[in-house]
C-alpha cells in the first residue's frame, strides 16, 4: 500500500495517496543555497526535484546498486504507458518526436498547447489525469495537429487520433461508478475489450481456493477473450506480455546482484529475476516474504506489479519502480513506532476478534529516494508499506517507509496560502505553523507502519479483492487513515517521545476534516462526483464524523463572509468518533462485508456538495498553488576507468522536465 502528497500540499497509495491538505513548515533540509526546487508549472501540475543527501558517503558497490535498480526501472517505463490505455503508447512517442523535431512556429498559442499537452501526457504516463482519471481536452484542434505531424513526418494512426480528440471516447481510465459496468466505462489495458466485470469477477472467483496462503491472482497479467470468445490470461513475464521489456530490466536485476550489499537482498533479487522469467505468481510470494526478510544494509528498493489501484476491479497491479537509501537517523528516531506495534493493536478500538494476537516483523524506515519510475513516477508517493498480500504482512511482516527527502522537497517548495484561506481562526492557523509538518510526518508513519499492519481476516474470509471487490482500496485507506488520526491524539505518543503535546494531534485533525471536505474539492472539475479511492476515503471519513457529531457539534460549520468553514469544538469527542468509524470499518474488512462498505462509500465518499464545491473553486482560483506535484529524478552517470570498469556514480540535478522526458523516451522505449 501507499501513500501520496500532492499539493494543495498533500497522501498515502502504500505504495498511498494520503493527503492531509497543505502545510506550512519549517525547513528540515539545508535551503541557504539556491537550489531551485520548482522548475515548472503547467495546467494543475507543478515539477519539482529532490535531492538525495548521504548518496556521497555510499561505497562504491552500494553507488553500483542504486545506478543498477534505478537502470531496472526505466527499462520497464512502457509498461506503465501501455496498462494506463492502449493508444498511450502510440501517443506519447509521437508527442516525443514532435517536440524534439518541431521546426514550424513554436510561438504560437496552438504550439504552446501542444507542448502543454505533451508535457500532461509526461505527467500521467498517459492520456488520462493521473489523480483525476478524466481525459485531457486539448488546447489545439485536430486540425492543427495533423498539420504539425505531417510537416514533422510523425504519424498517428486514425484510432489515436479519435482517442485524443472525441470526447465521448474512453473518458476514464478508471470509473468506479457502481451504477455501471465497471469494466466497460474504465479505460485502464488490464482487461481486453468487452470483457465485462461480470464475466472477469466469476473468472477470478472459480481460480479462488480456500487457502490459507491464497495466490494473487490476476495481479501480473492482462485479461482477454481470445477468437472463440473464452478469457485467457496474458502473462507479463519473458516470453510473454510486456517481454520485449522485462527482457531489458533483467540484465540490470542480475548486474545488483553481484554488488548485493548482503545475501538476503541477493536471495531476494535472485527471485525477483526468477519470477520475471516465469511469470509465476507462487514465486512472486517467495519472492515477497524473502524481500520482507531481508532488512540487512542502506539500500533497499520496490519493482514489480504491486499496486491494484489503476484497477477497478482490484487484481491487477501497476508497474512501479522506487530505489531507496536508508536514512539512518531519522529512521531511528521513528523505530519506536515499529517497537511499539502490538501496543497499538491492543489498545485500537476494533474489536477482539480481529486484532492480531501477535504483530510480527514490521519494519519501518525513512528513507531518501534516489530515483523512480512507473506508477512511481513523475507523481510518487511519500509512503509506502508492502507487501499486500494479508497473508505474508500477518506471517512475515511488512515492510513500511517514509520517502524523507520527497516529502522534504514539497515543504521546501510550499507556501501559506491554503492553510490560512481554510483555516477557522487564527488560532488554527498558528497550530498548522507550528506542528504542521510534525502531524503530517507523524500521520504517515502511523497510517503506514501501524495502520496497514494492524487487524486481521475472519477464519474463511476471501481477500479483500475478492469481497470487497471494487470498494476495497477506498475501505483500506480510510481503516489506515483512521488508525493514524486516531493515535496521533493518544497521550501514549508523548509517552514515547514522539510528540510534545497533544496540540500536534489537534493540527492534524483541523487539516484533515478541512480537507475531507472542502480543500481537496479543488481537483475536481464542475459537476463531477469523486472516483478516486484516496479523495474517497478523506470525504468518507470527515463526512462521516461531521454528521455523527452533529446534535453535539463536534465539528460545526461555519459561514463567515460567504466563506465556509468547520471547526473543531471537541477534539476529544471527534477522536472517539474515529474510534468508532475504525471499529467499523475493520469489521467490514475483517468479516468481507461487501454491502455494508458500499454503502459506508456511497453515502459518504462519491457525492459533492455543488455549492460548496464552486466556493472552493472560487477561494482557491486566485491563490495560484498548482494542486498536483511532481518530480524530475536525479541522474545517475557511471564513471569509466580504461578497461571499462566503473570507478563512480556521479548524481546531478538535471532541471528540465522537458529534456528528462525526451531523454527517457529515447532511452528506454522498449515496446
């Protein structure tokens, strides 16, 4: 699972998207220098850079893994294009060659647009929004763009043409409308076309067993009806689906394996190799439970098919990529969280029946990036706790980390505005000064290390794919949001050094339920009601508190110079509401209640309030803050003796988003 930061500021996709709304901070990294944090703005989007402090003080094998890991990464770049749609690819490298080559009027208002255009495409790893799902209306007419292919010698076929310009066409990359076909309306390439969500849930649902180490199936593979109509899977592996790149990622995986800073992470890797060449999915669980065991050395790294939520259905998981150096200082001071599982499992609201007797191999570090790819990027995540397979997590453990120097980048490069637009009083906007960017640091690892690790399946209950089926990532998020919000207010923090009073507990609940229900009202377009799971949950669980506490006015809402506001009068009693929405939840997963999460979801987390959502509209047009966020990497160049052999890895920080694209597509486009 993960979690995201996108800016207003925001999380939490596990790999999480949580986002708490902005917060304001004090620095944490070195900024009397010039380095430039923000190198471009365009559309909702906004691209930073991070930098990746201790990479100097590694040894030079260590330097060799990380250029190798981030090397693996970009060979599987395409793969993300191609699972987000099926034209994505097609379209992005003719995009590429059109910004490289253009030799006409790139002054013009029609020029700018495309360059606009291609830069989302970039963005997104595709045509749809990243966070949004909805379809990029271009800046230019079809007209204009047949033009410049044609003056470029570009082509595009007539299908791509009609998936850019027909807005009637596969609007969505992933529609979580209960009303329709699930299937049918998303236009994510993990199921072939017309393979309905009837016919590939009864498909997954005849491969389910009732094994206590149940297989993930579907997670690597694409579903399709072949000639005579019956569903096959295609298998991303050698040989298979996607080969063509994991071909290319390989080499790199076995070059890690011989400057593997231990045997553990060799084992690990070894399998991880093994399960590429195969596709087998029972390797991929070895491979998983190996990778949680070995917590040995300063480098670690996610690669895989991992995340399910491009998927509606919740089986298949995006390619991503993130490679990690272990922040040892900071990781120490938050080892009391890991150290301390089993308190919080014993002292969390749900019920006995589904706490863990016994939380076991939780490991939990902070952690600087040092380069990403896939799902991961140019939009990352600043949390992530793996694996997800229930089973592995409760046996084996789980892995949890905090991406120190991303979430240090977006304090670097925020500002005050919606903190102090939103906020109730000056009261609450001193707090978010102050203890801001604590409670927001402090929320990840909780939801992170303790909310996704914390409860436990019924005997007989299928995995949460299977029941909860298209509400499950919205359901796991909010239950490890709730975790968080519900512990960051417990005195036990204090007790354990973590915070120095309650007050950093009392900022994150004013963000989050401003957020939840007006602030990250701001990605929406006019009309729409919420899809996105994180978006989801953060309304689901607001909405849900507010209306609980309403005869006691927990939390009032306030109109103010036609403004609207909510503030907190009984940061006691809205913790105990937490606690009950927890309790609750847990259930739902716990027992594989489908009806009872679909309604929790319905009810609370889809529809928009239109009145409040123009205001918010309004209030934010003219604060100028991008509400998305994103990074250029860091560029890792081997340094050559004579005979070839690799004497460093030099890191620099290239600044131009453009440039790091074109130079990707021409790198590593291998489909």
């Amino acid at each position: 699972m993960r979690i995201f930061l996108f800016f207003f500021v925001l999380f939490l996709a596990c790999n999480n998207p949580a986002d708490n709304g902005e917060q304001v901070t004090t620095p944490t990294i070195a900024d009397v220098d010039d380095f430039q944090w923000e190198v471009d703005r365009f559309a909702d989007l906004r691209i930073l850079r991070y930098r990746v402090p201790g990479f100097e003080k590694l040894s030079l094998d260590q330097k060799k893994l990380v250029y190798f890991l981030t090397q693996a990464g970009l060979e599987g770049r395409d793969i993300m294009y191609d699972m987000n749609y099926q034209y994505n690819l097609e379209i992005r490298k003719a995009l590429d060659q059109l910004v490289e080559h253009f030799e006409g009027n790139d002054t013009s208002e029609e020029w700018d647009q495309l360059l606009t255009y291609a830069k989302r495409v970039w963005f997104s790893n595709g045509i749809h929004h990243h966070y949004g799902m909805q379809k990029f209306k271009p800046g230019f007419s079809r007209e204009y763009l047949e033009k410049v292919l044609n003056e470029s010698g570009v082509t595009l076929s007539t299908e791509a043409l009609e998936a850019i310009f027909d807005p009637t066409l596969d609007t969505k990359k992933v529609s979580l409308d209960a009303e329709k076909d699930l299937l049918l309306q998303s236009s994510v390439n993990f199921y072939g076309p017309y393979v309905t969500e009837e016919e590939a849930s009864e498909f997954y649902a005849n491969k389910s067993t009732s094994s206590d180490e149940p297989i993930s199936h579907g997670l690597n593979s694409r579903l399709v009806k072949d000639a005579n109509g019956q569903l096959r899977e295609l298998t991303y592996k050698v040989g298979g689906e996607y080969g063509a790149a994991i071909e290319k990622m390989i080499p790199w995986l076995q070059k890690a394996v011989d400057v593997a800073e231990n045997k553990a992470q060799a084992d690990a890797l070894r399998l991880l190799i093994r399960y590429y060449e195969t596709g087998d999915l029972e390797i991929w669980d070895q491979y998983n439970v190996a990778w949680v065991q070995a917590t040995e050395g300063d480098i670690d790294y996610i690669q895989g098919f991992v995340e399910v939520y491009n998927d509606p259905l919740g089986y298949k998981g995006s390619y991503e990529n993130i490679v990690q150096i272990k922040d040892f200082e900071a990781s120490a001071r938050m080892k009391v969280l890991s150290d301390n599982a089993q308190w919080f499992e014993d002292h969390s609201t749900i019920m006995d029946a589904h706490k863990k007797e016994e939380v076991v191999g939780i490991t939990y570090n902070v952690v600087n990036v040092a380069g990403e790819s896939g799902d991961a990027s140019p939009a990352t995540p600043i949390g992530v706790n793996l694996p997800n397979a229930n089973w592995i997590r409760a046996r084996h453990g789980s892995k949890s980390v905090s991406l120190g120097n991303i979430i240090d980048a977006y304090d670097m490069a925020s500002g005050p505005g919606l903190l102090t637009e939103f906020a109730h009083d000056d009261e609450e906007v001193v707090r978010g000064q102050e203890f801001g960017q604590l409670a927001g640091k402090l929320s990840t690892a909780l939801h992170e290390v303790i909310g996704h690790a914390s409860g436990k399946l019924e005997p007989g209950v299928g995995t949460p794919s299977e029941t909860l089926k298209n509400y499950r990532s919205t359901l796991e998020e909010a239950r490890a949001d709730i975790v968080a919000l519900y512990f960051i207010m417990d005195p036990k923090l204090i007790e354990l050094g973590l915070v120095p009073s309650l007050e950093v507990g009392k900022a994150e609940y004013d963000s989050f339920i401003s957020n939840g229900l007006l602030k990250q009202l701001r990605r929406l377009e006019p009309g729409e009601n919420i899809e996105e799971s994180h978006m989801r949950n953060r309304q689901l669980i607001a909405a849900w508190v507010y209306e609980k506490g309403a005869d006691d006015k927990v939390i009032e809402k306030v109109h103010r110079n036609g403004k609207t506001y909510y503030n907190i009068n009984d940061y006691t009693a809205l913790r105990e509401l937490f606690g009950d929405l927890l309790k609750e939840i847990q259930r739902i997963k716990s027992q594989g209640d489908f009806e009872a999460g679909q309604a929790l979801v319905e009810n609370y987390g889809v529809k928009v309030d239109p009145d409040i959502h123009r205001e918010v509209l309004e209030r934010t047009e003219g604060l100028n803050i991008a509400p998305y966020s994103g990074f250029i990497n860091p560029q890792l160049r081997p340094v050559t003796d004579e005979s070839g052999e690799i004497t460093d890895i030099e890191l620099s920080y290239p600044d131009d988003f453009v440039d790091q694209m074109l130079h990707y597509g021409k790198t590593y486009s291998n489909l």
